[in-house]
C-alpha cells in the first residue's frame, strides 16, 4: 500500500503543473509528419526529469527505455504527439465552463501529458522494471495519412521483442482491441477534354471518374466483421465551360477482419481493371495502409482486454465494453502482438476544431496512466516486490479470469 499511497499524493501534489503542461503542449502544433516541435518539447522535458536513455528516431518518435535488455519481453505503452490538423501555427485555446477548448487537446495530447507525467514519476522515483523491458513512446504519424509510422518504427526496430503493447489514446469510455485495417487511394483520371461547345463529345474526366465511384457505391459488402468503403474528396476540372482533361478522388476500404480486407482488394481491384480495359486512362495510387489484426494469441488478447476494462472500470465506476477501431495498435496486432487502446479522459469534439476536454476528468485519467505503466515497475530494494500502483483501481489486483467473462462488443462507425 506504501506506493499506493506514494502515487496517489504524487497525482495531488502535481495535479495543477501537469494541467499547466497539457495546455503547453497543445498549443504547439503537431501536424502529421511534422512534430519537431512537440518532438524537441516531449524529449527535453524528459531529460530535464532525469530519465536516462532517452532517444528520438527517424520518423520523431520520442522513446524513453526503462529496464530494457536483450534478456527480457518488452512492453510497449505510448501516446501519439500528431494531431489532424495542419496548423503550423499556435494552436488557439480557450477554458469555459470547467472544460479545456484547443484543436487536439484531447486527441491525443491530454493521454500524451498522462504518459509524460507517470514517466517523470519513473525518472524521479528510479523506479525499475521486473520481468519487462518498458518502451514508454511519445510517439509520430498516428492520424490520417501518417500511416502509423511512428507505431511501425518501434515494432521493427524492436522486432520479435515486444510481447504487450498499449496504446493511451480515445477518452475512458471503453477500449479498442480489434483493428480496423484500411487501404487508401488516389485515384487520377484523364481524358481528352477541350472547349465544351467546340470539342462536344471528347471524354470528360469527371464524367468517366463518376463511372468509377458509380461502381464502387455498387459493391456488397463481405459478411466478414464490419466492412465499409467510402468516397471523400473529388475535384478536377478547370471552368465550367472547359471539357475536364483530368479528375482525381481519395476512395478507401475498411474492414477489421482480414477476409473482409481481401475481398474489398479484389473488388476494388475488379472496377479500376475493367475501366482500364474500357480504354480509360486510369492511375491508382496506394496513398495509406493501415493492417488489421493477424495471428494474435486469442487468450491472451482477451486476457490484456479484459484486464484493461477492469482497470478502468475500477476507477471510473463504469462498465465498459470493447470495439473495433483504426489506432496505433493496428500494427502490433497485425504482427499477433496482444494489444489494447484506452484513454485517460472525458472530452468531446474529436477532430474538430470545437474539442475539449473536462479539467475535472484529468486526476481520474492519471490514475488510469499510473496503474496501467507501473503494473510492469517494482520498488526500488523491495528484493522483487510488485507495485501495487494498481491499486489506485480497486479491485485490480484480483482480476478476473479471461474465460469467465466475454467482453462486451460495441460496433461504431
């Protein structure tokens, strides 16, 4: 109970500096493929707390190894530093009303503050781990078109290694533990065009791209999980009295069972190859790719999940539940690595410029960061001894067992 104690008088005694801390953070803007900044602030603040072995990487991970060796598994927990919008300047915020307003505030930045302020705990205390090597990653390139580069680096650079891996990102209503994997496209179309009284009937771009998404928006979906795909942008074009020489579309396709993946492939495969055989003048071009689940060990990706919805359940009062969902865990679990995401807050707005998040759900959220990073640390001369930081969730230590309790399926779109 002594470091339950410990921790808990830690959260209290740091609760206003780390609130300070996540409106520093942000504020700086952090584009995807573009968190220098946040990069450059994530790891000085790491060093300034004494953490040793610091490092970041190629694609701006920030990575900071506890007990870390050749001999032992490795868990892996992070928090993505991008968020979706492409501002390079301060990001604006506002508080009203108890609540936090900044683009990104609370995806991902209030789990990134939670991880930063148990790691500083880890530093200051020297805590060390037992059977585990701990990555704890302030990591790059989780939205959008960042392809989850930053979640692909670790698991290559750590390949073979890493046998736990989570991820603090979403709000503490339930957990993600199945992948949506998804596959996105630029699609480019041309055509003859020219003045659209004197050239009337040379092909028109836009006319032959409408034939394409025509087709896909024909497509049944697999009966494999959930399976979806959509059209999100198309353009071209140059005035409305111009025959269009060239249109373009972003298109793509989900699905979190890999059977659905495969038969989108072929569908999507099947109308792009019959209007190239139509003679159409068709360029596809693979712009993201994000994996689903392959492989993973069923007991114990239900063992971690059903543990992680205790750990929140004990500290929130709440049941919860588990879903499907596109994050950072798509590459561990693509390489059977048992994984789980789950966040530290309670806000609204998610990529929108209107997000928030509640000041008063932040203190429960650290208790959520603190159990779920200390469960792999122990005492500093305790010959051994497991923390109890878990603890802070009551009831945590006596889990129940995977096999006598199903999760919850939740479906969101």
């Amino acid at each position: 109970m002594i470091l339950e104690q410990q921790v808990e008088q830690y959260i209290r005694e740091h609760e206003e500096e780390a609130y300070e801390l996540l409106k520093t953070l942000a504020k700086i803007p952090a584009p995807s493929g573009k968190e220098e900044k946040r990069m450059e602030f994530c790891r000085d603040f790491l060093v300034q707390c004494g953490a040793e072995g610091v490092y970041t990487d190629s694609v701006l991970n920030v990575v900071y190894p506890v007990g870390v060796t050749k001999e032992k598994p490795i868990a892996v927990v992070m928090a993505h530093m991008d968020v979706v919008f492409p501002d390079m300047a301060e990001l604006p915020m506002k508080e009203e009303d108890g609540k936090l307003y900044c683009p990104g505030v609370g995806d991902d930045t209030a789990n990134l503050t939670a991880l930063l302020l148990c790691a500083k705990y880890i530093a200051k205390n020297h805590l060390v781990s037992q059977d585990w090597g701990l990555l704890l990653v302030c990591n790059s390139c989780e939205e959008g078109l960042g392809n989850l580069k930053g979640s692909r680096k670790i698991c290559e650079d750590y390949k073979g290694r890493i046998k736990q891996f989570i991820s603090l990102d979403g709000t503490m209503n339930g957990i993600v533990n199945r992948a949506v994997g998804s596959r996105r496209f630029e699609v480019v179309m041309r055509a003859q065009g020219g003045h659209s009284y004197a050239r009337f009937g040379n092909t028109n771009a836009i006319a032959l791209l409408a034939g394409v998404i025509s087709d896909i928006y024909k497509i049944t979906v697999p009966p494999y999980g959930k399976t979806t795909y959509n059209v999100g942008t198309i353009a071209g074009g140059t005035s409305v009295n111009t025959i269009a020489q060239e249109a373009h579309m972003l298109c793509e396709y989900r699905s979190d069972d890999i059977r659905g993946m495969q038969a989108m492939e072929e569908e999507f495969e099947r109308i792009f190859e019959a209007h190239r055989a139509a003679g159409e003048e068709l360029e596809v071009i693979l712009v993201g790719e994000r994996p689903c689940g392959n492989g993973v060990d069923e007991e114990k990706q239900e063992a971690l999940s059903v543990q992680a919805c205790q750990l929140l359940e004990a500290v929130t009062g709440k049941q919860m539940g588990a879903h499907s969902g596109s994050t950072d865990c798509n590459i561990p679990l693509s390489l059977g690595i048992p994984s789980v995401c789950y966040g530290t807050y309670y806000g609204d707005g998610a990529h929108t410029r209107e997000e928030y998040v509640w000041k008063d759900s932040l203190k429960m959220g650290y208790r959520v960061a603190f159990a779920t990073i200390l469960k792999y640390m122990v005492i500093p001369g305790s010959k051994g001894q497991k923390s109890d930081a878990s603890l802070l969730a009551r009831g945590f230590l006596t889990p129940t067992s995977w096999k006598e309790r199903k999760l919850q399926r939740r479906q969101y779109t």
